[in-house]
C-alpha cells in the first residue's frame, strides 16, 4: 500500500513488528514559491530511483517467507523518501519514531501504523547526524546503509547508531594502503562541503601525516559552483606537482569542478575517488574519459541477492509512485488527461512489461547500497529473533528479565543489535564493533577506457580489514588501466627519495615529504631509504664508499709483506750478516797484530752485541702480540747496553795502556785486566737489565688498537705502558754513550796505532745524533710509522758502530796485509814518538 499523506511520499506494508526506512526514492525537491499571502503548497519531489526502498521491500518479504528466522512473527514496514533534503528526512524520521497516525488504539483491532522498533537509513551522513542526535535520546536503533562519516562512531553523542557500511575512518586508511602501496606520498586533496567531506578531509591529512604523506594542497568545492572558486581550485591543481589527486565528494558537487578541468584541458593526473562517487556513471562519458580515465576508487562491497531482480522486475502500476514511475518509463500515462490521445500520446495498458525496457532499475550485478540495505534488514531481523529467543529468568536485563514483544523498548533492540553475528547468504560475516561499525570490506574498482570510448569498471583489488595485519590490501597493479602515455603510474612525490647511505634534511617551513637528501658523514652509514638519520659504525668498523655499509677497518701495522718492512728486514738481516762476516773475519785472523792490538776478545763481545741489536729490530716488525711488545724493548735495550759498554770499557783500556808509558802508570793497568773487563761489561749491562725487569713487572708493554690516527684504520701498536720506564732505558743507553764518548774524545791525540779512540769517538757521535734526532721523530710518527723510525734509529747507530770500529781493521785485514804485522805497527809507533 503506497501513500502520500503528511506531507511525505513513503510505502507501507502491515506487520506484526513494523520497520522503518529512509531512502532517496526520488533525487530532486520542488519547492513551491512562498507569497506568503496564501497556503503554501506541498514540495514535491522528480526523478525515481527506489531500487534501494525496494530492496528492502524484498528483504522484508524474503524474511517473511523464511521459517527459521523470526517464525510466527510477520514483519512489516513503513518507507519514506527524503527527497535529498533534511527536512523533509527529519521529518519522516520523527513520524516513524512517534507513528504517523494521532491516535493509538493499542487492542487486537487497532488501526493505523505504530511505532517502528527500528530504521534502516538514512543514506546521507548529514541527515543520519541530525535524526540519530534526535532518536538517539530515546535509543531507536538506526542502522544506515550508506553514511560514512566517522563522526558518527562516537557512541556519547549516537548511541544507537548502527551502520552497514564502513565508516570514513576506514575508507581514508584503505585510501592510505593504496597510496602507500603504490608510493604515492604526495597528492592533492578536494573535498565537499559538507559533514561528509571536512570529516572524510581531517581524518586523511592525519593519517596521511601518519604514514609518511604529505597532501600538497586542500581545496572545498563550493555548494553555489562559484566559477571564479572553480577556476582557482584547477588553477591550482594544475600548478601543483602533486600528479595525484584525492576527491571526497558526491557527484553532485564534483561534476561541475571536472568541466572546469575539462576547460583548462588539465590532463596527466591520476585520480582517487571515494566510495561517494567511484560507481557513479555520470562521467563515464566520452569528453571526460581523456581526463578521468584510469581513475582508482574505493566502492562498498558488491554483493549478490539471489530473486531480487524478478522481484523488481515483476512491480505492477497499482500504487502511486509506482504509476509515476510506469509512466516515465514507458513514456505513456495510465490516466491521460483530456486532449492526451488527440495529441497523439499514448496510453499504458499496465501490462507493460519492464525487461522490454532498458534502465537501471533492473541492473543487479552492482549491488552495492542496495546490499547494505538488504544486511541492515537482516541485521535488525537478527536482533529481534534473538530477543524472542531469550529464556525466561535468564535475560540479559536486570533481574535476568527477557524483552517481551507486546512491551518492547527500542533500547532493548539495541541490546541484541551490539551483539549481532551471522552470515549472509553471499558469505559475509555481518557484525558491529563498539563504535557500531561494521567489517570494513571495501572493492577497489578501476575506470578502463576502452578504444571505443566506452568506460568499464573494473575490480582490480580488495581491502579487508578483517585480513591479518599486513594483508588488508590485495591489489592486481597488472590489470590496472593507467591514463599515461607510459602505461605505468605516475610518479607524485615532493623529493624523490633518498638512498642508502644518505639522510632526509627537512626543507624548512615546508611538509616533511619536501626534503634535500644529505650524505652520511664519514664513519656513518644509513642502509635503509629515506633514513632520518645516519647510524655511527661500531668501533672496530667505517663506512663503506658508498656511506651504506659498515665494513671492517684496515688494520695497519708493521708487516713483514710490506714495502718498508721488507725493506728495514733486508737491513737488519744484511746488518747481521755483516757482523757474522766480521766475526769470522776476526776469528781467522784472531793471531795477527791488528786484532790481538785491538783487544780481540772485547771486540768480538762488541760483535756478538751488534749482531743482537740488528736482530733485535726484527720483533719490531710484524703484527704486535704481548711477547713481542715486552720482548722488543727489553732485547733492544740490553743488546744496545752490552754494545755500548764493550765501546766504554775499549776506550778505558785504552787509556790505561797509555798511561802505563808515564811514570807511575803501572799501576792503572791492572785494573783493566780480562776479568775486570769481563766484570764490568757484566755490572753495567746488568743495571739495564734490572731497568728492563723492573719495567715489565710493573707496566708492561702490551699491544693496542689505536683509531686515534686514521678513521677509517686500526693501527696495531705496541704501547710502552711506563714512560719512566722506557725513558730509563734510553736514559742510561744516552748515558754509557756519553761517558764513551767523553773518554774517547779525551784519548783522540793518542798515537794512531794503537789507538781506536778516534773511531769510537765518531761512533759514538753518530750515536748520540741518531738518537737524540730519534726521540721528535718516534714522537711525532704515527702508528707503523714510530716502529720504523726506532728501527732505523737501531740501524743506523748499529751500522755507524760496526764501520767506525771494524771498518778499518777489516780493510787492513784483507787488502792491506803488510800493514798487519807487529813491526809495522812498532816501526810507526816508534817513529811517531
């Protein structure tokens, strides 16, 4: 039974419980002119469009027909057509919550339509706002099949709000999976101006801020399609570098910002669409394909319901608004006025039969508000079945009461609808969270331009939320329609990434999607793009070329595969090869003059001690280890104290020898006999040793790391651990080396023959000079560099000793043999004297 009184266009189906609804059965309101001397005239409404109010229709009655569900209990309901306009919505809600008749007569023969228990709609986000803020008050449940905003989940101001559609809040994250999926970091955004776009528009910038994103520019289409306001909200899409646009609109206020765009010729962009206006067919036309097509959107779920279409299909013209309907249809008037046929219009039979025609109406593969509608229905079926299903003493109320049908308060309804769990025929679970929200579930619908210049909508990826974290999204990017040239998205970012081995610098007073990249200073790396800051490498390690990676430092010592090493090894070895050569020398030639004069045990002691001290530079080469840190110094000092003092006591010998020739000097000489030599060689090196013993026991050299010199290398170094210690040991080598010196720059003007005091006292200058010049130089020389300097320093004071001292005597050995024997040697010292 279809009616229009009270100033509203609705259907009506008798019932034991009856339902409410709110759909947009027509598009359009007419308002009539106010003269304000007269009655106004009723609004009315144009256009049809009630596939929604009659899938509820369908709903109510497929219910009816079902045994299992709400048995003995007939539903029926009470629709009305808010016609796009909130009053007209609000009003229609307040007569379905308080009945549209004024007077009840509550007994078995009661006429007219009571109270609904519950409403399905109202559709739009703004109208659900006020009617739920109304009937909130008095907790009728309202279960809306196509409001979105994310508003209405907060449960202190809707308490009895419920929804089958998800709210914006998950429509905006489904958007943010898309973008970030597709590495979309900088877009566009224009909403509507209404409840549904500033809601929609606050909660993407947070979440797009959340994720990463940045939106370049966030623009209101005007209500009044102010073409001055149009031309600068395109104007400055155009200027934008943002390739990516994100549209919250209903395709009301959206159609006319797309001529504009059509008129500044806008192209290249990639658009994004909300569930609001991505089936919308209105721009599924030829002149706005070049600029829309390929368009990515968010569309509620599609669902299928099984006899709907021979449902709608089989309407007969015996109401009112479905005579309107047949009438626009077909193009023919049931009751035509006079003149009508004279004019050659034509007249319905009523046996017109709806599949002939194409509309619409008919179409059920897109079911996506009207399956919404179809589960808001059950949902309210489900909660009144399981309010009748309650057993008595066990209730849910206080004192374990149960509902009773005859006494039934909305509030009670809205109990059983929190608690709402089955599964609809097509498979989805229907259910409310909390907030009274439903499953998220959202199809991913792209706009193909096909070469003929028709457009198709295809499913090319799902959103549920439901899924396992990190498997919301499905998305097929192979089936994906891009309107580029490329055939490939496009890229819509404010600065282009930043790669390993860099960090992001913020451009001050712009997004944080705008940035410079900035390499990672030295010994820093980032692995990851986009880093926010660069990770320092752990001690033993640097930063690769390429600042990405940390790799093991170069380790650097003194090695026996490098140049330097091989090098300083060649010397000590040839220097001690020498010594060996100059020993054997001395051994075979042991019973000539020059040796025997030379005081031929001391010097082969002397040589024994040089052959130590070339030696001895081989442990300062190589990887340093604890044996060898405390090995090196202490061999290095003893072999250069025993050298030192066989020098010192030579040139006492000397000096006593030369003192007997004077009276009185016998007496001097016996304290410089072989064993007094001997001894004191003995004495004096066993100071050194005590220096040494007492240095390592209590601060022993040891190997070190040091990454003091270079960053990027280890040098592996010997530290002395006591510089008392190490300056004592030097100390009294500079102090035996200058008493050597003294004494034998005392004996220089001896005679030449049996004097070596001349010798010793260049050796022994060249000594000192070595190493004092070595002591600025060790200091100043970094890592393998300050072993190489203390070897030269050994080399070249071991060479300077073994010239000056065998040097001559060799030569006179081997290329001067006249020259080696006793009366040689006589005959110049006497002639001398």
């Amino acid at each position: 039974v279809f009616s229009s009184g009270l100033y509203l266009n609705g259907m009506y189906q008798k019932g034991d419980v009856i339902l409410g609804g709110l759909f947009e059965v027509h598009y359009f309101t007419v308002f009539p002119e106010l003269s304000f001397t007269s009655e106004p005239q009723q609004l009315y409404c144009e256009g049809f469009g009630f596939q929604q109010a009659q899938t509820m229709a369908f709903a109510v009655d497929e219910i009816n027909r079902n045994p299992d569900l709400l048995p003995n209990i007939k539903l029926g309901y009470q629709l009305y057509d808010n016609c796009q306009k909130l009053g007209v919505s609000l009003r229609a809600a307040m007569s379905l919550a308080s009945g549209t008749e004024k007077e009840f007569l509550l007994d078995e023969t009661c006429s007219g339509s009571p109270p609904v228990l519950g409403i399905v709609g109202d559709p739009g986000s703004t109208h659900s706002i006020a009617i739920s803020s109304v009937l909130g008050l008095f907790r009728v449940p309202m279960v809306s099949h196509y409001a979105t905003c994310s508003c209405l989940s907060d449960r202190s101001k809707y308490p009895s709000f419920f929804r089958t559609i998800p709210s914006d809040s998950f429509q905006v994250r489904a958007m943010i999976q898309i973008l970030h999926r597709l590495g979309w970091t900088w877009v566009g955004l224009v909403f509507s101006d209404d409840d549904y776009g500033f809601h929609a528009a606050r909660s993407f910038h947070s979440s797009l801020a959340e994720s990463g994103g940045c939106v370049a520019y966030s623009q209101v289409l005007p209500k009044d399609n102010c073409p001055t306001e149009l031309q600068r909200i395109v104007g400055e899409i155009k200027s934008s570098s943002a390739r990516v646009v994100v549209v919250f609109s209903v395709e009301a206020y959206l159609l006319p910002l797309v001529d504009e765009v059509v008129v500044q010729n806008v192209k290249g962009l990639q658009w994004i669409a909300s569930e609001a206006w991505t089936s919308s067919t209105v721009f599924h036309t030829p002149r706005l394909m070049p600029y829309l097509g390929g368009t990515l959107g968010i569309a509620i779920r599609r669902g299928e319901i099984p006899g709907l279409k021979d449902y709608l299909l089989s309407i007969r013209p015996d109401d009112q608004p479905v005579r309107q309907f047949w009438e626009a249809v077909f193009g023919c008037r049931l009751e035509p006025p006079a003149g009508w046929v004279e004019a050659g219009g034509d007249v319905c039979t009523g046996q017109e039969d709806l599949r002939d025609v194409e509309t619409n109406y008919g179409d059920v593969s897109e079911l996506r508000p009207e399956y919404n509608a179809y589960k808001a229905v059950y949902a309210l079926a489900h909660a009144l079945h399981d309010l009748l299903q309650c057993v008595p003493g066990r209730g849910p109320f206080s004192g374990h009461r149960c509902a009773s049908l005859q006494r039934l308060e909305p509030w009670q309804v809205v109990h059983y609808l929190e608690r709402v769990n089955f599964t609809t025929g097509f498979g989805d679970r229907v259910s409310f969270d909390d907030k009274g929200d439903a499953l998220a579930i959202y199809d991913i619908m792209n706009w193909v331009w096909l070469q003929d210049g028709s457009v198709q909508v295809e499913n090319v990826g799902v959103i549920d939320e439901s899924a396992p974290a990190g498997q919301e999204l499905t998305l097929d990017e192979d089936r994906i329609f891009w309107n580029f040239e490329s055939r490939k998205p496009p890229r819509s970012v404010c600065s282009e990434s930043c790669p390993p081995g860099t960090r992001v610098a913020r451009k001050k007073g712009e997004p944080v999607c705008c940035f410079n990249c900035i390499s990672c200073a030295e010994g820093e790396v980032s692995n990851t793009t986009d880093s926010a800051k660069c990770s320092r490498c752990p001690e033993d390690f640097w930063s690769s070329p390429e600042r990405d990676l940390c790799i093991p430092k170069r380790i650097e010592f003194l090695s026996y595969q490098d140049s330097l090493g091989i090098s300083l090894m060649t010397a000590s070895l040839l220097g001690a090869l020498i010594c060996a050569v100059v020993l054997g020398i001395f051994t075979r030639y042991r019973n000539t003059p020059v040796v025997k004069a030379n005081n031929s045990e001391l010097s082969f002691l002397l040589l024994l001690s040089l052959k130590l001290c070339f030696l001895c530079s081989l442990l300062f080469i190589g990887r340093p280890r604890l044996w060898t840190c405390q090995l090196r110094h202490a061999a290095f000092g003893i072999s250069f104290v025993l050298c030192v003092s066989c020098i010192l006591v030579k040139t006492m010998v000397v000096l006593a020898v030369f003192r007997t020739s004077k009276p009185g000097g016998n007496a001097s000489l016996k304290w410089f006999g072989a064993g007094q030599q001997r001894g004191t060689v003995l004495v004096l090196t066993s100071f050194q040793a005590a220096i040494c013993t007492a240095w390592l026991v209590s601060a022993s050299p040891t190997p070190h790391k040091n990454t003091r010199y270079h960053n990027d290398k280890i040098v592996y170094e010997c530290v002395v651990g006591s510089v008392a210690g190490f300056g004592a040991l030097l100390g009294y080598i500079g102090l035996l080396a200058f008493l050597s010196f003294l004494l034998a720059f005392l004996a220089r003007n001896l005679p030449d023959n049996f004097n070596e005091a001349k010798f010793i006292t260049f050796s022994m200058l060249n000594f000192c000079a070595v190493w004092i010049s070595f002591v600025p130089a060790y200091i100043s020389s970094p890592g393998k560099y300050a072993d190489a300097v203390e070897i030269f320093a050994i080399l070249a004071s071991s060479f300077g000793i073994l010239v000056a001292l065998f040097g001559p005597k060799c030569y006179i050995i081997l290329l001067r043999p006249e020259r080696n024997t006793k009366k040689a040697l006589m005959g110049r010292a006497t002639t001398k004297t």
